[in-house]
C-alpha cells in the first residue's frame, strides 16, 4: 500500500515514535502535523467541532466501570463543556437494547441539547435483531450518511457474514459468534458497497467515512473486501482532491493514526477499556465479583474521547485525552503483550494531532 504510515510500537517503551508517522504526513501531501497551538485560519466559515469515542461497552456489571453510567456523562459533559456540534459513537455502545437499563443509557445519551449519533458495532446486536438495535439508536439503517456543517458522514455497515454460497447476512443475535462452516464475518456486502460508491464519489461536500471495523488494518479483523472500499475513496479524490478527508473506525481498543493515499485514518481507541482472551489475576476479587468480565480486560481510571475540530480548507485537529491503568495493572503486569498483531500499542490515551491536507 503506497503511502502508508503508522505509529511504530516497541513492546519496551510506552512512548509513541512519531518520526515514521511526520515522514508519512510529508509523502502524503499533509502538513503542519502534530502541531501545537496553531492559530486558527482567518479567512475560513466556522470549522464544525464533533465529539468522538468508542466501545464503551455498557453492559451492567461485566466489564470495568459499568457500575454506573458515570463514563458516559463524562464524556457528554466534554462535549457540552468544548462546545461541539455532535457527538458519534463509533461502535459497541451496549450489548442489547431491551432490559430497562438499556433503554436509560440510552435516554441518557439521547439527552443531551447536542445531537447524538451512532455506528453499528458487532456487539451491538448481541442480544437481539440489527433491526431493533437501528430502531432503538434512531438509525434509518446499518449504513446512512447525512450533511452537516458543510461535510458528509457517510457511516458504513461491515457487520456482515459471507456465507460459504456466497450470500450476506448481518449480524444478529450473536450469529456471528458461530457463523457456519465456510463463512466468513467482517463484510460490506455489494448493495451497501453501490450505496457507497454513489454517496461518496457524488458527494458535493467533503467526506467523513466511519464505521466500527477498520479499512485500513491488515491483520486485526479488518473489513475482508477493504481494498475495493479504499478503491471507491480514490475513485472520489482522484475526480475532485479531498473529496475523502478522513476515515475513522473503532472495534480493536487502539490509538493510532495513519496516512494512507492521501487520506487521514483514525483507528479510535475504546473509551473504557482493552479486552484479551487469557484471563488475568491482578484485579480485587471484591471489584471482580461485580465485574465479571473484568479478568479478561484491563480498564481505564477515565472514559476516552477525542474533540475533533474540521476546517473547509482541509485542516483537522484532534484534541485526546488520557487516563492511567485501573488498580495500576498494565499489560506486563497481567501477562499480555503489549501490542496487537498490527503492531498498536494498549495503552489508556487518545492522542492529539492538528494536520492539514494539500488538497
């Protein structure tokens, strides 16, 4: 992949090399990156402020810090607090939609004077029908866009399996746990890629392209027919430049971010915590009697969002946010490794970056 950077990891150091990435920014067309106290443009309408996280994971007294609702209200009260014009949550809000509980996190979320919008994650429908999770997040379908100040969200629906006759179904009802022999999860299927392609490619606005799973990752659960979605984000930049500014996804409880053909990528971390298949011991047993997933995860001490600010004139700046290990434990501490098999580090931080696109 031509102009591909990401942030290097060293399973001995906790700190991000950012020389790979500035090289990759200069290739790319991109400049002033990682800038510190840039003054805003004159000449340029007002820039739209968003607020993002991701995989918060509310699901009452299984993993870390779902005892309450405090995490989320955090994160709404940022949002209020930097004025932003929206908030979107990139995926894995809740497990299910049904119980009492559920439906309040929801209430909460939806309260706020500023919008609220959500993108499918592949937990999302665990516990019942895509149908009524879409229902229940007011979202007209899996895959939607809309126009605001002056941009195009354009959120995508990978949660699809391939079946082994080649037939897509989404998930629903945790199917994708066990999904047959011969099929594969992770899809956009060839409807919702012609609904791309003609959103996208036709768009007047410039576009920002979200969804849970990532287009750009090569090893970790990346969608399966990403190259073909990349192929449509050329296809619109190469007819009218900047036309596709950024791309951003959740799902994998990373930080990173990434060049790739001109193109902004923003893998965003988990507002609440990483998960890992071997359990660990290193929590008190009275946190985990409350908690019972909490012996496959290790938690943040603060939710994580990143304001993220975006100019007409192709500049977009990213306003992290950070926290330390919950009880101390880092991924040493439990036995983990420190990256995943795309090479990202687990670590409790959202960086900031302030970039702007040669378009």
């Amino acid at each position: 992949m031509k102009n591909s950077t990401g942030l290097r990891c060293s399973a001995d150091s906790m700190k991000i090399d950012r020389r790979g990435f500035l090289a990759g920014i200069a290739a790319a067309g991109v400049v002033g990156a990682i800038r510190a106290g840039a003054e805003t443009p004159t000449a340029e309408r007002a820039p739209l402020k968003v607020c993002v996280f991701s995989d918060i994971h509310y699901e009452r007294n299984k993993w870390t810090n779902t005892e309450n609702t405090s995490f989320l209200e955090r994160i709404m009260a940022r949002a209020e607090r930097e004025r932003c014009d929206m908030m979107i949550h990139c995926g894995d809000f809740m497990h299910g939609v049904r119980k009492d509980w559920q439906k309040e996190y929801l209430k909460l979320y939806s309260s706020s004077k500023i919008p609220g919008y959500h993108i499918l994650g592949n937990h999302d429908q665990d516990q019942n029908d895509y149908r009524e999770t879409c229902e229940a997040y007011r979202m007209p379908a899996g895959h939607y866009s809309f126009d605001k100040g002056g941009f195009r969200f354009v959120i995508a629906d990978p949660n699809y399996i391939r079946t082994a006759d080649g037939k897509f179904v989404h998930y629903s009802n945790g199917n994708y746990f066990k999904p047959g022999e011969g099929a594969s999860t992770t899809w956009i299927p060839p409807e919702e890629m012609e609904w791309l392609r003609a959103t996208i490619v036709g768009s007047p606005l410039p576009c920002v392209v979200l969804s849970h799973q990532s287009f750009e990752r090569g090893r970790c659960d990346p969608v399966k027919n990403s190259a073909e979605v990349r192929a449509i984000f050329n296809e619109a930049n190469a007819k009218r430049p900047g036309t596709v500014r950024l791309v951003m996804n959740g799902h994998l409880h990373c930080d990173n971010l990434r060049v790739l053909d001109g193109i902004f990528y923003w893998d965003v971390n988990s507002a609440n915590y990483q998960w890992f298949g071997k359990v660990h011991d290193k929590y008190p047993a009275e946190y985990v009697a409350n908690h019972t997933g909490a012996p496959h995860t290790l938690g943040w001490t603060a939710p994580l969002s990143g304001i993220l600010t975006l100019w007409p004139n192709g500049r977009m700046r990213i306003e992290g946010s950070k926290a330390d290990w919950l009880f101390g434990v880092t991924p040493k501490d439990a036995g983990y490794p420190v990256c995943d098999n795309d090479g990202r580090e687990t670590r409790p931080v959202i960086q900031s970056a302030d970039v702007s696109l040669n378009i």
